[in-house]
C-alpha cells in the first residue's frame, strides 16, 4: 500500500490521505499495531521529512517473523499519508497473511481515526 507513484512498483493499494499531520498518523498507526498479538517495535529512523518505523509479528504456531515497514509521509500543513509493506522472512508463499494484515491494520487505524473524531 502506498500513494500513487510513491513506490517502484505500482501498489496493490492506494494509501488514504489523512486530515492531520504526520507524526499523529504515526501514533495512531503505532498504538494499532502494538495492540496486535505478537508484535514488537524493532526500530524507527527519520527519511527526510518521512519518519520510518518498522515493527515485528510472530506467528502463532511456529513463531516466524513476518516485518512491516510504515512510512508516514509529510503531504503539507495538517496533511498525511503513509506507505506500509509487509513481508515473511522464511518461505516462498504467504497465503495471504501479509496482504490480510494490513487491509486489518488499515481497518484498525481507519476505527482510531474516527474514535479520535468523535473524541472519544
């Protein structure tokens, strides 16, 4: 997922525009993620404007790690988006698990997103 353009390859996705900065898309994005099951923060970085953060699921059954790297994107004044890639690190086919994750993650955030709204 990502914003037209944005990526080498065109996105199975485009990335929504947000109505607030970057580093609130950050936050609510983190405190999805973190509240999933088996998920760590590995690390976070600064890419010019763009803050990047990666995180870290473990399976259930065997505990493989599957990485999903966000990239929230600065589009101007109380303006955002964000590219996300998810990926397994072991095997040549993820039955969908990577692409189910973030249409779930997105779902989640979209959830947070009008819960802040509606302040509460």
């Amino acid at each position: 997922m990502s914003p037209p353009d944005y990526a080498q390859y065109p996105p199975k996705t485009i990335s929504p525009i947000f109505e607030f900065d970057a580093p609130k898309l950050a936050a609510l994005f983190e405190m999805v993620a973190l509240a999933e099951p088996r998920v760590e923060k590995l690390n976070s970085r600064e890419i010019g404007k763009d803050l990047q953060v990666d995180y870290v699921q473990y399976s259930k059954l065997i505990g493989y790690p599957d990485t999903v790297t966000a990239r929230f994107i600065d589009l101007g004044p109380g303006k955002s988006t964000l590219a996300v890639f998810s990926r397994a690190h072991y095997g040549y086919r993820d039955f969908g698990v990577n692409e189910a994750r973030i249409k779930d993650w997105m779902r989640k955030l979209d959830l947070a997103v009008k819960k802040q709204e509606n302040g509460s």
